[in-house]
C-alpha cells in the first residue's frame, strides 16, 4: 500500500497523520476536561500491518479487555476504538462516577454507560477536530462497549473493515494520564479507503 492509496486525503500519508494527531490531541482535551485531570497522547502513527500482528502491543488474544467501538460516518467513514484493559477501564469508572479508586470491581451496566460516554466524548472531540480541518461533515455513531477477549474485540475491527486481505492501515497513539496512569487506553483510527475527497 503506497501514500496514494490512502483515499481519506488526496495527498501523501504524512499530512493526514499529521491531521488525525491534531484530532486525537484534541480528544485528550476533552476527556481531561471529562475525568479532571491532564490527559495525553502519545506520538501518532499510521501502520500498515498484518490482522496477525495487531496483538503484538497490547497482549494476548485470550487476555480480558475492553474494546470502546464507533463507526464514523459522514463525508469521510472509518471506525475508531479505545481498547484498555479491564483493570484501567474500572478505573476510569471510578473517576466519571467520582468513587475512590478500586471502588468499582466489575464492569456491570453503571459502569459500562460510563466508558461509552468516555468514547463518544473521545470520538466527538477527534472528529470535531477532523472536520475543522478538513471542512468535511463527520459524525460518530453510538458507542459499543465490548468486554471481551481481544481476539473477538479485534475481529469485530476486521470484519466491519471488510477486509479482503490480511493488512489494516491503522492511525494509532496512547492516551493517558502520565501522572499516575490510572488512565491508559489505545485509540485507533481506521479510515475506509473507499471515503474520499472530491
């Protein structure tokens, strides 16, 4: 896959990360503004990379995680995810429903609309941003919560993808809280190649 391939920007991979690293600094300002302390994101990259492969910096397939799903929709689709582990996802929990740290113990239904609000914030806050520079409409769908194994959380990704082969371009940083790392989650962007600019 070359730069001029990538159908989100008519123009080389490099000015779109540079777009999309602007969307995701924009999120974590709006969820420090959300969970009341400083978020962060690490630097952005874009990666061609194997379905096979997508573990390698987040675990095992069988390990527990939350997946915080949405789709894209608009003038340019794609979908977006934050995938924290269940430990980092309690704690995020906590912290929307202002409880002392280890007060929730399991992600039941309080605690699931918690983080699908803290995705929707996210996702809002990226494609507002996106949209600013691009002048394109985008929107989120509602979120999707999944507790899951990430095997099943990844292929959930792959098959909305409609992947036809084995490769995904993903868009991806860190967000977290450097202070204590109570909050650590990926979040990835994961442009449509059929979305385009006329």
């Amino acid at each position: 896959m070359d730069e001029q391939s990538v159908s989100w920007y008519n123009g080389p991979l490099s000015r779109l990360v540079l777009q999309v690293s602007a969307g995701m600094e924009n999120a974590a300002r709006g969820l420090s503004g959300m969970l009341g302390r400083t978020i962060t994101t690490g630097t952005s990259q874009a990666r061609v990379v194997r379905f096979s492969d997508l573990y390698e910096d987040i675990g095992h397939p069988e390990t527990g995680m939350v997946g915080i799903y949405l789709r894209m929709e608009g003038d340019l689709s794609g979908q977006a995810i934050l995938i924290l582990s269940v430990k980092s996802a309690l704690d995020v929990a906590d912290l929307l429903m202002e409880e002392p740290q280890g007060t929730s113990t399991e992600l039941g239904e309080l605690e699931v609309s918690a983080l699908g609000e803290v995705g929707n914030l996210t996702v809002a806050y990226f494609l507002n941003a996106m949209s600013s520079l691009t002048g394109r409409d985008l929107r989120p769908s509602p979120p999707a919560v999944m507790v899951n194994m990430l095997g099943a959380i990844l292929g959930v990704l792959a098959t909305t993808a409609g992947m036809t082969g084995d490769e995904l371009l993903i868009i991806e940083t860190v967000i977290q809280d450097p202070q204590d790392k109570l909050v650590e989650a990926h979040f990835w962007v994961l442009p449509d190649l059929i979305s385009e600019f006329e």
